[in-house]
C-alpha cells in the first residue's frame, strides 16, 4: 500500500470517530470526504454537499439553510447555523462551513479552485436544555408581571378608600374646631363623615379577606371539606344575612327552585357549599350594591336548578367563561372522600335589575379569562378580584362561572358546581353540629326579624328553607333567551373577530366627543369666571364617594368645581367650558385618564391653549408615573393625600398666589 493511501485510511479512521459529521467539498459543492458521523446523519446519498444535507432538513428551516449555504459556498465564506431534522424526532442540528486553507486544499487534491469543509453536530440535548431555560425565564417574567398587576390593583384598591378616610376625619377635625356652626348641623356632618369612614373600612376588609383567600389558591392550600348537605336550605339560611341590606336600599327579593332540580331529586348531596357559599355572597352583595343604584324597579332573584350532564351552554340566559385545562385539572370531586353516589350538577343564578356591564367592561371581562390571566379590573365595581376568587373555587368544585348583562338593563351571574348523590345523609347530619356560618346566619335573621323599624318594608324577601318551585328562565334546562344573554354573545362574537386583544384600553378619537365644540369656550364665559375669583377647577374621578368628598371640599377651598365620571365626560366637559386645572384621575371606565390627557393634547396642538392637568392616581410604580407624564400630564399627586396638599399644588402650578383662598374659606 502507498505512503499516501495509508495516510489517507489514517485520516479516515480518524475522522470516523469524530462525534461531529465532517464532509468537504469543492467549489462545485462536489464531495470529496465524508466521515462516518456524516453518513450516519444524512445518509450522503447524493454527490454533493447540500444534496446530502438537503433531504434531512425540517421543511420549516430548509429554505433559510439553503440561502447561506449556497451564499457561503459562493463567496467563500464561513457562516454557521441551526436547523431542526425532517424526521420524526425532530432532532436539532448545528450546520458550519469553513473555506479550506491551502494546505488543506493540496492534501485532498482541490488544488487552486478552492474548497470547503461542513461540519454537522448534533445539539438536541443542548437545544432542549436551552428552551427549557427560555420557558423557565418566560414563567419568571409572566410571573412578576402577575405580581405588578396584583399588587397595583391591590394598591389601587385600598389607596381609593384611604383618601376617602383622610378627607373625612380632616371633615371631622374642622367640624370640631369649627365653633360657628349650629350643633345639630355640626352633627349631622360628623355623622355623615363617620358613615362613609365606616363603608370605606368595610370595603378595606372585604379587600384584605380576598387576598388571604386568593394567596392561599394561588399557594395551593385552600382545599374543599366535602360533607352531607341539603343545598336548597343552606342557601336559604345564607341568604338571610342580606335581610337587613335589602330592607334598607328597598330591594325586592325572591329565591326560587326551577322545575329541573326537582326533576333531578335531589334532597341531600356531597358537597362544600360553605365555599360555594362564598361565590354566592360575591355576587349577591354586588348585585344589591348597583340594583340600590338603579332609579327604577330594584329587584333580584336568586334560583336554583339542577341536571344530570356537565352544563356545555346550560343555563342558556347565562354565557360562560371558557375553562382551560388548568381549571379542568383543578376539580377534586373525583377525590374518595366525595363517596360514590351519582352525579348531578346545581346551577345557581342571581338576576338583578341594576345599571348592567358596560360592553367594553363585558369585553375585557372575557378576554381576560378567554386567556386565563389573573389580572383584575374594576368591573362591574370591583368585581376583579372576587370574580377571580369566585372561578376558581368553582374550578375545585368542578364547575365554573358566567355572566350576561346589558347595561341599564341589569345583569346576571350564574355558577354550577358538581356534587354527588348522598342518600344515607339525613342519620349521619342529626348527629353533627350546626356549621359556624349556619349558625351566624340564623342568628342574624332572628335578631332581624326582632328588630322594629317601621320605615321599612318587610314583604319583598322571601327566605323560605322550601323555596317554590316554578320554571325559572335563568336556570331551566329549557328556556328562551332573554336579551342580556343575546346581548353578551353578540360581544363574546365582536371579541373573536377583534384583531387586537380586547383587553386593551379602549381607544378614543375625536370622533367620540363633539366635533363640532370648540376647543376652548366662549370668551364671555371666561370673563365671568374671571370676574368671580375663583379659579376653576374640573375633579375627574370615577368612585362615587371620592368625587363627593373632594368635591366639596374643594369647593370650600374657595374653587369653582366641575364633576366627571370617566375621560370621555371630562373631554366633552373642557370642550364646552374654561377651566384653570384638570385634577385627573388614571384608572376609569371608559376612557381613562391617560388616554383622555393625549386627546386634550392633540386638540390643543391642533387649535392652540395648554391646560394644566394634575394626575391623581392610587399607582405608584415608576413606570405608571412615566406613562402619566409621557400621556401629558404636568403634574402627579398620589393618593392618599391631604386636601392642603393638593390646593397648594394647584395655586402652585397655577402660578397665581395673590388669588389663594384658605380652606374653609
């Protein structure tokens, strides 16, 4: 055997036990070495390089592989890249192409045309080792930005009663202090104050109580306590708490049984309706809390009905979120200690005729649990966080939740839960005591009941523990739409034909406010102001109770002030009217506050003039703060804040101190 054959088998063996596939090639592309590596990953059936290479490519890759190898291969260039295989593993490759140096040319006869050497490695395990990495650093960025959005909605939520609260006690103190009023009048301001001081702290409460419950879910430690119960009468006895409620905002009550859980007869069932419980009192609660708000018929209605397969789209007058397979993973009815009787699915509504979802609100409601992100909102009046609360635990017990409303027109929540047949309930239940919450409930209602007060009317709640049964549209097996359940799907349509998400903000344009008003009032009207001394001033601020207080007391401040609910009535307001400062809220329904200061600014680019705008936010995060700014805001006041803070803000940024009045003035 020659000197080089025998060279040339030394390299070959060599090179065929490299883990890396080797081939080169010249010019042309034509093979003039492979390895036995490379024979193994592509077979090398073609006679040349990319021949070789191109039937091993995942069609997704083959495309772009070929451009610069070919590209490469022309210009003599090194380039490296990845590719996935065609095969069904789907193995991950890395591709290098390096031009030969002279000596390596002579050595497999390429001579002066120049030549090349591929190298093909395998690097699925690194590849799997880096998207596991990506998915790891993905659910820790996912997961801190579910964090930023609980705990500002958190902030913002208790920040808004904290005002509420200073601004009442600086009521109190100045209504102490004051010596020239009446004491009746002195009293009746005291009492008013005290009051909102003691809803906020309840809402405070109510905020905190959820929080517990939602770190626990979110922690995995809140589990059900499946027991013997007669879900007709323990809804009955829950239900009395609200007795004193009702009466007092005039609300008419019903609770009734449709047709369908008497056909399913069920009597006693395996179930947790303590927790069950809690969703039901989420919505009861906020359903009195806006039906109180409605100016004409207030009326809610609780139901209760029943079938024997999981409810698709049962009961029709209720649409219902879609559950993922996360939530489908999360029922625990299958569990031993629910026993083995048969199971049945109880389907609880509550109807109401107060002011109804907005359609964005419904809007971003949907989206939002269409993809299962824990972002709250304040809809349907800070229903963020309770609904979240309320799903999940309807999750656990092998349900889920849904929501029709039309605005104006009322709305109506409704949940089903699994439970199981318990036939041998009634002997185990004489036997063990009374729930906690049965008891506190029964208790209520016999304090209640003993309780005169003549001012109020007593025939409009019904509690009976053997409700009527009659067919009752929201939770019969077979029923006809009402409009709100019409009116929600046609929402629920519009969301998936949207081409961006619907959670986003709603973005207003000219269009929505009044073309037609000029951009600054009339210049008699700003005489008269003028005229007046008192510098005017336009309180945007959705929360009823904080738009009332300050208010007012900016009145007694000495300014001129003018109320809205959302951006757009503050846009359509300052389109008519001259003010001297905009104190603007963030986060509204509607239009908020950022999206309602960049229209003020490009109206104002557009016709000339610069109002000053005050944002006044319950965020404090940088990067909210920066978004205010960069909206066109000139100024930011955190909430909770004293009422001579923000008047000395405004008289500063105003810029006019000869014409300060004093509070109280």
């Amino acid at each position: 055997m020659a000197p080089d054959q025998q060279e040339h088998m030394s390299a070959q063996q060599l090179a065929d036990t490299l883990p890396v596939g080797v081939c080169i090639v010249n010019h042309e592309d034509a093979r003039a070495f492979v390895n036995k590596r490379f024979k193994d990953f592509t077979g090398a059936h073609e006679p040349t390089g990319w021949g070789c290479l191109s039937r091993t490519i995942h069609p997704d890759d083959h495309g772009r592989v070929e451009n610069v190898y070919h590209t490469a291969l022309s210009t003599r260039t090194a380039f490296r890249t990845e590719y996935r295989t065609s095969d069904e593993k789907e193995e991950w490759r890395a591709l290098s192409l390096e031009p030969l140096s002279e000596g390596h040319l002579r050595q497999f006869g390429l001579r002066d045309n120049g030549g090349m050497i591929s190298m093909v490695t395998d690097i699925s395990t690194e590849k799997v080792a880096e998207m596991k990495q990506k998915m790891i650093a993905e659910d820790a960025r996912e997961r801190k930005q579910q964090q930023e959005r609980f705990i500002d909605m958190i902030s913002h939520e208790v920040r808004n009663p904290l005002s509420a609260i200073l601004h009442c006690a600086e009521d109190i103190m100045e209504a102490v202090q004051d010596q020239r009023k009446k004491g009746k009048e002195q009293l009746a301001d005291i009492a008013e104050a005290a009051e909102t001081i003691n809803l906020c702290v309840a809402h405070q409460k109510k905020i905190i109580d959820d929080v517990l419950i939602f770190s626990k879910l979110d922690a995995s430690m809140l589990t059900l306590r499946p027991q013997p119960v007669q879900p007709k009468m323990h809804l009955s006895t829950l239900l009395t708490m609200f007795r004193p409620e009702l009466r007092k905002s005039r609300i008419e009550f019903e609770y009734k049984l449709d047709e369908s859980y008497a056909d399913c007869g069920l009597d006693w069932v395996m179930g947790d309706l303590d927790r069950m419980g809690q969703v039901l009192i989420n919505i009861v609660s906020n359903a009195i809390k806006f039906t109180a708000e409605a100016q004409k018929e207030r009326k809610i209605r609780v139901s209760m009905g029943a079938c024997r397969r999981r409810p698709p789209s049962y009961p029709p007058n209720v649409v219902f979120f879609e559950p993922s397979e996360h939530a489908l993973r999360l029922d625990s009815t299958r569990q031993p200690e629910w026993g083995e009787g048969e199971v049945a699915f109880i389907m609880v509504a509550v109807r109401d005729t107060g002011i109804g979802i907005s359609d964005q609100h419904q809007k971003r409601l949907f989206e939002r649990f269409k993809q299962a992100t824990p972002k709250t909102d304040r809809i349907y009046g800070g229903f963020g966080l309770g609904l979240n609360i309320s799903r999940r635990l309807c999750h656990m017990h092998g349900g889920e939740i849904g929501v029709s409303s039309k605005e104006g027109v009322g709305s109506t929540f409704g949940f089903f839960f699994t439970v199981r047949r318990c036939v041998e309930a009634e002997e185990w239940t004489q036997l063990s005591p009374q729930s906690p919450i049965d008891e506190l409930c029964v208790q209520i209602g016999e304090l209640d009941s003993k309780t005169p007060d003549v001012g109020r009317d007593t025939s409009g709640a019904d509690f009976a523990h053997e409700p009527p049964v009659e067919h009752v549209n929201e939770v019969a097996i077979v029923s006809q739409s009402d409009e709100r359940k019409e009116h929600t799907e046609k929402l629920i349509d519009e969301i998936e034909n949207e081409p961006s998400e619907a959670t986003a903000e709603p973005k207003e344009t000219h269009s929505n406010a009044d073309a037609h008003a000029p951009a600054q009032c009339p210049p008699e009207i700003m005489a008269k102001s003028k005229m007046a001394g008192r510098q005017r001033v336009l309180f945007v601020e959705d929360n009823i109770i904080n738009q009332r207080i300050v208010s007012r007391r900016l009145k007694l401040a000495g300014f001129d002030v003018s109320e809205a609910s959302n951006g757009r009535e503050a846009l359509e307001i300052w389109q008519r009217e001259a003010f001297d400062c905009i104190l603007m809220d963030q986060e509204m329904p509607v239009m908020d506050g950022n999206t309602a200061t960049k229209e003020i600014r490009n109206l104002e680019r557009e016709q000339g003039g610069h109002i000053l705008i005050i944002g006044v936010t319950a965020n404090v995060r940088q990067d909210q703060q920066a978004e205010m700014l960069e909206a066109g805001m000139d100024e930011i006041v955190h909430k909770p804040y004293k009422m001579k803070d923000l008047c000395d803000k405004i008289h500063e940024m105003i810029k006019e101190p000869d014409q300060k009045p004093s509070i109280g003035e």
